[in-house]
C-alpha cells in the first residue's frame, strides 16, 4: 500500500490572472500553468486552481483547511490584502484557534492552530 504525501485541493476561478494575484497579495508564490491552471504555494502548503466557466461561487466555491502555527499571525497577515474578507480567530471548544479567509471567488480557506496553554 502505498503512503499519502501530500494534499493539494483544486479550487474554482472565473478570472485565473485575478485569483493569482489575489494569492500573492497573501504570500503564496503564484505560477501560471496555462491559461486556464495555475498554483499557489506558501510554507509547503500548495493549492491549484481551475478556471470554471460559468463559476457562481455560491454553488461552485471550494473549501480547504489549514493547519498553522498562530491563527492570529496569519490573520493579521491576510485581513489587509484587499478583495477577500477574513473572520478574526476565535477560541473553540475543541481546542483550536480558527479563523477563515473568503477569496473573491467564493474560496474559503479556513485555519486553526492549538490553543496556547
């Protein structure tokens, strides 16, 4: 049986230049693939995107969670980049700080890290 490496979610564009951009106002190093592919990577996190005819991204957004050292570093890192919306960490009962980050397609990236103490 072979090992699970690595994960790395398809999300869905309607504009793929925007979506870039987008990423690399939040630290990801972007790569165009093709016109219609591309990828981000941060910190040995990657995620690919799909440009999506016809994207609504209140039927066709996607969703990955992040595991990270400090919710509230990266909070404070990607509530200023224009053109998504954030939602500040918060403490929860299983023991993880979470926050999420809604890209202008509809994206969310959600993530935790451990409660201190």
């Amino acid at each position: 049986m072979s090992t699970l490496r690595s994960v790395a979610p398809v999300l869905a564009t309607a504009d793929l230049t925007r979506w870039l951009d987008h990423y690399r106002a939040l630290g990801f190093t972007v790569e165009c693939y093709d016109d219609g592919y591309g990828f981000a990577r941060l910190d040995g996190v990657e995620l690919h995107v799909s440009v999506l005819p016809g994207h609504d991204p209140a039927r066709t957004a996607g969703c990955a969670y992040l595991h990270v050292e400090d919710a509230d570093v990266l909070h404070a890192r990607w509530s200023p980049v224009p053109g998504g919306r954030d939602v500040p960490p918060v403490d929860t009962p299983y023991g993880l700080r979470e926050g999420a980050h809604l890209d202008p397609d509809g994206n969310l990236l959600r993530y935790g890290s451990p409660l201190r103490g």
